[in-house]
C-alpha cells in the first residue's frame, strides 16, 4: 500500500551545547550539523527507510537547500513527482539548539512551503487516488490541509493527522474528519482546551473529539507511554524506556513507523508498539532523519531486544 505524505521539507540546522545561553550572551557549541528535516519529511523517510512506499506532496525552494531536499528523497527512494520548486523562493529553514540533556528548542523560517497553494492537491489527484494512506501535519497553510483532508474523505482514503506544530487557525472541527489524530499531551490540551495531567483527563478529552466526530485518538506521552482510544476502545502501549542523546524528530519517526506499520498491517496497536521502540531508539542517536533506523536495523533491535 502506497502512502502519500502532504507537508513540508525543510533544512534543519542544528547546535548542540551544554545550557541555552542568556540574552545578549554567546556560548560554544560542542557540534553542529545541516541535515534535511521538515515533520513532513521526516515522516515520509522513516516510512520509506522502513520499507514503506511513499509519495512525497511538497514545495520547496529554488536555492541549494531545496535542491538538498530533492536529493535527499531521491536518495530514500521516495517519490518527488509532486515535489514543487517554488521560484525566487528559499526554503524553508528550522534552527535548533540542542541541550546536554537532549532537550532542545528551535526556530522555523517556513520559506517555501508557505507558497504551496490547494493546487498542489488537484496537480496530485490522479496519484493521491492510488494511495492507501494519506499522512498530514500542520507546516503547511491551513486551506492546503482542509482541501488534503476533503479530497481524502470524498476519495475514501483514511487519514493520519499529526496537529504539530499547533496553530491558532487549527481546530478541533478539522481534526475530526481524520481517521486518526495523533497528538502529544500538549496538543491534546491545544486541541480542546481540556486539562490532560492523567489519563482519566486524556478520557475526558477524548470523548469531547468523539462526540464531534473522530473515529481515533492516539497519545504519545513521552516517558508515560502513550494511549489508544476510540469508541469501545482503549488500549495502552508502555514506554520503551532508553538514554536520550537527541529527542529532535523523535516524534516524526513514531508517526513514519506507525504509517508504515498500520499501511502494511491494519493493525493499531502493533503499529503503536512499533512506533513506541522506534521512537525511543531515534532518540539515541543525533539529528532527525539520520537517526532513524532503516528496516534491517530496527529488525536487528527488536531481535536484540526481545
């Protein structure tokens, strides 16, 4: 089953340093880094590193860096027939600061995926149509993911949505017409409004999203693990409890895993274990696609491991 992931491709360009430094102060990295990232892109390469056959639906710019980016798919055998070149426009750039505990902050400069337009869905129809999965995250306009999540549901394809980075144009009404939202505890909270301090809170919350419509909620919950919940369903997947060198993109491969896992399977809750030991294993190495491990890798682990 080919799946197709709408978002953004962009550079991450990466400092690791011991503390953050304060205003108007200079501190020494201990490494840097300039690697393709984007949560677009870094969910369709961990799909694609772990087999997945991928469609790539982006925009990107005219500069070295989205050259980079094109390359960059090409190299993970993913699909870029719908990978747009956005003239006189740089790409898009996010500036991380990693910390020793493996915490991190970052800045994003959107560049070229603020000039994808609805187009893009109407320009890729014929292929989304083959598609049995569609992946969604909010770097992108807003009027681009309504028309991704209509064009889905009229063509009957089921949808994933990621609501990261949360936005003040997001809302719950739209999330409800995905067939999956897969939210951490802070979106969740962003998301209705709703405390989600326990999970008895996460309940509440998700039964006010059923009662407008989604079918299932999966929250990632970090060291807590995270739930499944659905109309008659709820189901718990424990953290995979591991030493972190870097969490950026750690969410991203627990979205790339999990589509790959439920494209190839159509099962939940492997899909979230899957994605929960792939995860944490991302978070021990540095960077965000490079972290992630390709299928024989993560094979090897899971054997290791069990």
């Amino acid at each position: 089953m080919k799946i197709a992931v709408i978002g953004s491709a962009l550079m991450d360009v990466v400092s690791y340093v011991d503390t953050l430094p304060k205003y108007g102060a200079t501190v020494h990295a201990k490494g840097f880094h300039i690697a393709c990232g984007g949560k677009g892109a870094n969910q369709a390469v961990a799909a694609g590193k772990l087999g997945a056959d991928v469609l790539m639906v982006s925009s990107v710019g005219d500069d070295f860096f989205g050259t980079a980016v094109r390359e960059n798919f090409i190299k993970h055998n993913i699909d870029i027939k719908h990978v747009y070149t956005v003239e006189n426009k740089g790409n898009g750039v996010v500036m991380i600061i990693v910390e020793a505990s493996g915490q991190y902050r970052s800045v994003f400069y959107h560049g070229a995926n603020d000039f994808m337009s609805t187009e893009i869905i109407s320009k890729s129809a014929d292929d989304l149509k083959k598609c049995g999965l569609i992946l969604l995250q909010l770097e992108f306009p807003i009027d681009i993911l309504n028309a991704a999540i209509d064009f889905a549901n009229e063509n009957k394809i089921p949808v994933i949505l990621n609501p990261a980075p949360m936005n003040d144009k997001f809302s719950a009404d739209i999330a409800c017409k995905c067939d999956f939202v897969i939210p951490n505890e802070v979106e969740l909270h962003l998301l209705t409004g709703m405390p989600v301090e326990t999970e008895d809170d996460i309940r509440a919350a998700a039964k006010r999203l059923f009662a407008r419509g989604l079918k299932n909620l999966i929250v990632t919950m970090g060291e807590r693990g995270s739930m499944w919940l659905a109309e008659g369903v709820e189901a718990f997947v424990a953290p995979t409890k591991i030493d972190s060198v870097d969490s950026t993109g750690a969410g991203d491969a627990y979205i790339g895993c999990f589509a790959e896992t439920y494209a190839r399977t159509g099962n939940v809750l492997e899909s979230m274990q899957r994605a929960s030991k792939y995860a944490a294993l991302s978070v021990t190495r540095k960077g965000t696609q490079d972290s992630y491990l390709t299928a024989e890798e993560f094979e090897k682990e899971l054997g290791i491991k069990n």
